[in-house]
C-alpha cells in the first residue's frame, strides 16, 4: 500500500473523532466500550463541541453507533488500538491511542480545537476519568434526566416561558443599527421553534442536550441583558466582559445547539430555514417590495 | 480604487440599519429571517470589497473637528451645516457624526502621501463643502452624482 493511499485514506476521517483523539491522547486508554461511550458524551455535550457523535438512547443510556463505528475504522487505519480483553465474567474492550493515531491528533486534529474549546473539554474530562463505567453509566442518566421524560417536558416549557422573557427585554432594548441584538432576537427565536418541535421527539437522550444547551443559551442571554440594563455598554462588549476565559460565548453555545439540531432532524441550521416557515405569504410579499429597492432578496 | 476600513464597517452598519428599518416598518418581527437577509447581504458586500483595496488608515480627527468648527463660525457655512441635521434624522447637533469625521481625517492622510487623490461620496457633509476642503487639505471631493454621470459621458463618448 502506497503512502499516498494512506494519505488520501487518512483524509477521510470525520471531524468528530477529533473528540475521540483527544480523550485518548490525554487519558492514554479507556477500558470498556461503556466508559468510552459516557465519556466522549460528557465532554462533547458539555464542553458544547459541535459537529460531535449522534447519541440516541440505548440500553445503558446514550449510545452512539457512529462512535463504535469510528473505533472500528480507526483500528483498522492504525491510529487506535481496539483490543479485547478477557474478563473475570464477561470480555470488554480496552481502547488506546498508537503512535501514528497521537501524531495524526497533534499535526491535523488539533488545529480544528481552539485554546479555549481544548481547556474545556480537558476540564469536562478531569472531571469523569476517574469514574467506574458502571458509576459514569448512571452519572450519566441522572445528570441528564434520560429516564425521565415527563421532567424532561416540564421544563422544555418552563425554558420556552422564560425565554420569552428575556426576549421581551432584548426586543425593548432593540434600535435598528445594532446587529448585535438582532442576531440575538434571531436566535431566541429559533430556539423557541427548536424547543417546541422537540417536545415530539421520543428520544430523551436528544430532547435533554437541546434543554441543557437551552439553558446555558437562556442565561448567558440574561447575563448580557443584565449588564445592558445597568449599564449603556454595546451588548458584544458586555458578552466579551462575562465570557471567563475558556467559557463558550453566546455564538459558541448557539453554533452547538444549531448543529444538535441540524443533526438530529429538528431544524435546518438558521441560515437554512425556508422563508415559508419564517413568515407568511403576505408579509413575504411585502417584504420583497420593500426591499427591492436595495437590490437585496429576501428568498435564499 | 481603495476604502478604508472604517467606511467598511460603516458600510456594514448601515446596511443592517437599513434593512430593520425596511422590515420594521411592515410591521414584521421575523428575526430569523432578518438575520438571514443581514447574513446574505453582508456576504455579498464583503465579495464587492474584494474588488477594491480596504486599506487600515490612520488621520487626525482632531484636526477635522477644528475644520468644521470653524465653518460654524462662517455664517455661510453655517447655514448649511443647519440645512444638512434638518436633513439628517439622527444628527444630533450640527457637527457631522463622528465616523464621518474620521472617515475624512483617514482621506486626508491618504491624499498626502498622493497629489492625485480624489474622495468619492454622497455624504452632505463633504460633498456639501468641496471647496471648503479642497482648499483646507487640497482633496478633492467627488459626489457619487458627479461620478456616475461622468461614467455615462465616458460610456457614450466611447460608443
């Protein structure tokens, strides 16, 4: 096999297993498949690193099928080692990082992960590592309410009335000028279309990281508002104020929750939402003659 | 042909003003899709900047604020500077904003280093006072106006 086969078939890695290097380059190895599984969730969902693994929910709580595929096809290219180890009672998987697999992580994967987003997910990590697999498992279903969907629902509406809320603030405090709360509003919005078509969903493991994300969105939406009402400051310059030094900022957490969405099929990313779900035929109509005159379209 | 990068990020401003504007006056919320017509726009505007330099200027904004002082000292000048806040909504006394001024000061520290350096706008503030400037700095303002019809005669002179 040539190198250049193997370049071009090293090419073909997904963006997501970027997560997968990372926890094994900082860890070394992982033992069983379940701890794998938790652990790649934790730091994906709550470091908020988009593009990541689809988890649905599965017998020992979310799972992912394009993880275990990934482990499968990494071992086969060599960068991972993917060995089964003979137990008391049952077989497990023991997952480590190969030379190879550490060199392609430091010289490609490593360039798609900012400063920040790396001091995250580290921290998410430090957090869990040191958990059994069985411990992290049910860590795991309670911090995520995974078996409780009718909590679960109690407070994607709770979410949905408190967004409307802070919604009212930024639309009082809108001027036409400012792209900033614009966006925002764009946002709040999408969020709330997102949260009621995701009551419809089945899979809690899904309907729990879009609360969750929600959530972290909402407040650090309310954080800006509080500082823009005490004081006259540009709401980025106030965002940049609160953001800590590796926290997600408001467009991190908001990328995320886009993409969770996009993936899971209950929106198209924002900037692909058809203009029929947006507004009516009429106000479409309107709008296009108002905005004819600057040369600008209002359909995509 | 070169703009600065402040008339880049006014440019940027101005059209997501204009744009709410134009949207809020249906009467419409729609933020998602306002955010989708500012994301398309500003895309396209940044493509159109592509065909001309943004250059990152440095001028003396103080030295144009003593400028149009001074013209509000002229009874003539004066007078259109009264002229141009009736026009302008926003203006709040009647000096010009102060982007505008430094968007000036930024042409004035180019044209020193060029003899042949005209600023093309159609702004009220500099294309009301051409004279004025010419004379001050010895940049020559063009209006937008002048400039297309110049096009025009070019265009016809050529066919």
């Amino acid at each position: 096999m040539s190198s250049v086969q193997i370049t071009s078939r090293r090419s073909s890695i997904p963006e997501r297993a970027n997560i997968l290097f990372f926890i094994l380059s900082e860890l070394g190895h992982v033992v069983t498949e379940l701890k794998l599984q938790k652990l790649v969730f934790q730091v994906q969902n709550i470091a908020k690193v988009p593009r990541g693994y689809r988890y649905k929910r599965h017998l020992y709580g979310p799972y992912s099928r394009e993880l275990n595929i990934d482990t499968f096809t990494l071992a086969k290219k060599g960068l991972i080692k993917r060995e089964e180890v003979r137990g008391v009672q049952y077989p497990y998987w023991r997952f480590e990082i190969t030379p190879p697999g550490e060199a392609y992580f430091k010289e490609r994967a490593l360039r798609n992960l900012t400063r920040e987003r790396i001091q995250r997910m580290r921290k998410v990590l430090n957090e869990y590592k040191g958990y059994s697999h069985y411990q992290l498992a049910e860590m795991v279903y309670q911090q995520w309410r995974i078996r409780k969907p009718e909590a679960l629902r109690r407070e994607m509406a709770e979410l949905a009335k408190n967004l409307q809320g802070v919604t009212s603030f930024w639309e009082s405090a809108y001027f036409p000028g400012c792209p900033a709360i614009t966006y925002f509003l764009a946002f709040a919005e999408y969020l709330q279309d997102a949260l009621s078509k995701a009551l419809s969903l089945t899979d809690t493991v899904v309907k729990s990281v879009l609360l969750m994300a929600s959530k972290e969105f909402h407040d650090k939406l309310m954080n800006i508002a509080q500082v823009c009402s005490k004081e006259d400051v540009c709401p980025l310059d106030a965002q940049e104020g609160l953001c800590q030094s590796s926290d997600p900022s408001l467009y991190e957490v908001f990328d995320f929750i886009e993409d969770l969405c996009q993936r899971n099929d209950v929106l198209p990313k924002l900037l692909s939402r058809k203009r029929g779900e947006l507004v009516t035929e009429d106000e479409y109509v309107r709008l296009q003659k108002s905005l004819k005159t600057l040369n600008v379209s209002v359909s995509s | 042909m070169s703009a600065s990068s402040t008339v880049a990020k006014e440019a940027r401003t101005v059209l997501t003003y204009t744009i709410n504007e134009r949207v809020d006056n249906e009467q419409i919320r729609a933020w998602q899709l306002r955010a989708q017509i500012i994301s398309r726009s500003q895309k396209r505007l940044k493509n159109l900047w592509k065909r001309v330099g943004v250059l990152s200027l440095q001028g003396n904004v103080n030295e144009v604020k003593k400028f149009y002082s001074a013209m509000l000292k002229d009874p003539r000048t004066r007078a259109k500077l009264v002229e141009l806040k009736k026009r302008k909504r926003t203006r709040q006394g009647l000096m010009p904003e102060t982007l505008d001024m430094i968007i000036l000061s930024e042409a004035i520290a180019l044209g020193r280093g060029d003899g042949d350096l005209q600023f093309m706008s159609k702004d009220g503030d500099f294309c009301e006072f051409t004279e004025e400037i010419e004379a001050k700095y010895g940049l020559r303002v063009l209006s937008v106006e002048d400039a297309l019809q110049f096009k025009v005669k070019l265009e016809r002179s050529i066919q």
